[in-house]
C-alpha cells in the first residue's frame, strides 16, 4: 500500500492539548475504513520551526469519515504530533491506509471505555452504530477535562472521569465499570487501562474488544516491532479480541520502544 497525497481541508474540536484535522485524499479512499482502523500519516514538508526531530510516519486512529475526507484526532505528544497540529488548511500530509483490523459492529448493549486519544477511534464507532439504531453507553477518561476530545459528539449516553476531578466522576473511568452488563465491551487508551477493562470484562463473563496503541515505526507489517506475543498489533489489531489477550505474556507488561528496545511495566 503506498502513501496518498492528502489535503489538509478543516480544523475542529479543539482542545488545549490537541485537534482533529479533516484531510481530502486525493484518491484511494473510496473505500469506508472500519472504526478502529489507522493510518500512518507523514508531513513530506513540516512547518516552519519543525525539521529532522520529525518521524517519517507516525499511526493515527480515523475518528471519522465521510465520502471523500477522513478525520485524525491528535494530542499534542511529541515533535511529530506538534509538527501536524502546527499545519493550516491547506497543507498537504501523506496517508496510508487504513491499515489493521477494527472492531466488530457484533454488540446489541455496548459499551464503550476511552482513554486520552482512545476517544477518537471510539467516536468513529459510537458514529456507527448509532447509524445502525443501537446508542451506546460510552465512559471517556482522562487526566483532567481538557484531554476528553468528543464529549459533546458521542450518541447516546456519555459519563466522564477525570484523575483531577476537573469534570465527572473524580478518579479513573475503569471505576465507573461496576454494575454494568452490557454484550461487549469496546475499549481504546492506554494499557494499563485496556488491561483492568480485560479484567473486568473476563471476571463478568463479557467478551471485550480491545484497541492497542502500541510504538508502530512502520504500520505495515516490516519492523517487528508492534509485536505482542506471535502477533503484529499493526497488522493482526490494533484491534485484538478478550480471546486473543487472555493467556498474554506481554499485554500490560512488556512494552518495545524506538528500535525495538524492549521495557518492562511497572508490575
Ligand atoms: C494504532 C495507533 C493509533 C493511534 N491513534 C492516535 C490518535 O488517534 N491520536 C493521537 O494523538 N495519537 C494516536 N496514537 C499515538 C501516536 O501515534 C503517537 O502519540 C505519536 O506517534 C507520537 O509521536 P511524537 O513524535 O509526537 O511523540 P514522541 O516524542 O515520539 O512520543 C511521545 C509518546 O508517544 C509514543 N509514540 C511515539 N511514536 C509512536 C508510534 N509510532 N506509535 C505509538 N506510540 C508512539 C512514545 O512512546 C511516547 O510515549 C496512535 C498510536 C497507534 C499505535
Ligand atoms: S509497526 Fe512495524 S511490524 Fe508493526
């Protein structure tokens, strides 16, 4: 799959930690991604103030699609991620995609947990379903209540937790978990997160659907380094299922960094 070319055409959802760009490809995207798909998205050009600190490419979940654009949601992390809030419309980026399996729409109750950046690819799904009559349940967390992107966008029911107490329930969204049963729990962010969301979805006898963010240097399947136990989380996720992180080694514990270095979590 080769990059396309991709205008920068529209600016929204503006956080003080970020914003969602709509990009127009200019072709290959006929094609409706899946919710939980991503792709790798470059700045052939970095603005001014902005060079070589720049990744090649760096992984963004599609928060949204509508025929002919694609939306990205984007924190503000690092040099790469500063680099695309910095572009104007009007800019032109580089996108591959979309790449990796997303989630199923197989839920009839859903329920939805995010994270920081793990709101936008949930968005994309709340979108969805709601489009097939079914209004999800969706808990957003983060550190304060300026890193909840989409809080207003959600269909249906949306609660909130923040680690400050800025908004919502004041400590962290895996604690609004409780006396829920919905058939399937959708869930992207990070890992320490996804993995007390596993838990309590196999502790409840709940099947879950878990979006990865782990360090992708390629996207496509060459580097090796995404890999948790046998799989490529670009390729084979970033979407996994309960069944394939149930026996894991590796998810919550061992991380690869730039290089393929590897890190323990905290245990
Ligand atoms: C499948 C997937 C979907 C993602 N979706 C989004 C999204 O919708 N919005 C968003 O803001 N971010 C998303 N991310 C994370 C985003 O790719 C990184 O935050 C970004 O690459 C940071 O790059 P940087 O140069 O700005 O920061 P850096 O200084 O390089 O890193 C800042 C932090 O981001 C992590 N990081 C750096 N590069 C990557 C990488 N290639 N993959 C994963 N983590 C990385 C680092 O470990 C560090 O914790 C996603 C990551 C993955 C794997
Ligand atoms: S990111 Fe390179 S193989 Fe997955």
């Amino acid at each position: 799959m080769r990059p396309v070319a991709a205008k920068l055409t529209e600016i929204d959802n503006r956080t003080s930690v970020g914003h969602s760009l709509w990009l127009t490809p200019c072709s290959g995207w006929e094609e409706q991604p899946e919710p939980g798909q991503f792709v790798m998205v470059a700045l052939p050009h970095p603005p001014a103030g902005f060079g070589r600190e720049v990744c090649d490419a760096v992984p963004m979940s599609v928060a949204g699609w509508e025929p002919g654009r694609l939306r990205l949601t984007i924190k503000d992390l690092g040099p790469t991620s500063a680099a695309l809030l910095a572009c104007r419309p009007g800019d032109m980026l580089a996108v591959t995609g979309p790449l990796g399996h997303g989630f199923s729409l197989d839920a009839r109750q859903p329920l939805l947990m995010g994270g920081g950046v793990g709101a936008p690819p949930l968005l994309f799904l709340a979108q969805q379903l709601a489009a097939s009559g079914i209004d999800p349940v969706t808990l957003l967390g983060g550190t304060t209540v300026d890193e909840i992107f989409h809080r207003e966008e959600f269909p249906g029911i949306v609660e909130i937790a923040t680690d400050d107490g800025s908004a919502g329930h004041h400590g962290f969204v895996t604690e609004l978990l409780d006396g829920r049963s919905p058939d399937l729990l959708y869930s992207c962010g990070p890992e320490p997160m996804l993995v007390k969301g596993l838990e309590w979805a196999l502790a409840n006898g709940i099947r879950a659907e878990l979006c990865l963010e782990r360090y992708m240097p390629c996207g496509v399947g060459l580097c090796g380094v995404c890999t948790i136990d046998r799989q490529l989380v670009c390729q084979d996720g970033p979407v996994l299922g309960s069944e394939q992180l149930e026996h894991s080694a590796e998810f919550g514990k061992v991380v690869r960094e730039a290089g393929g270095v590897v890190r323990h979590a905290p245990a």
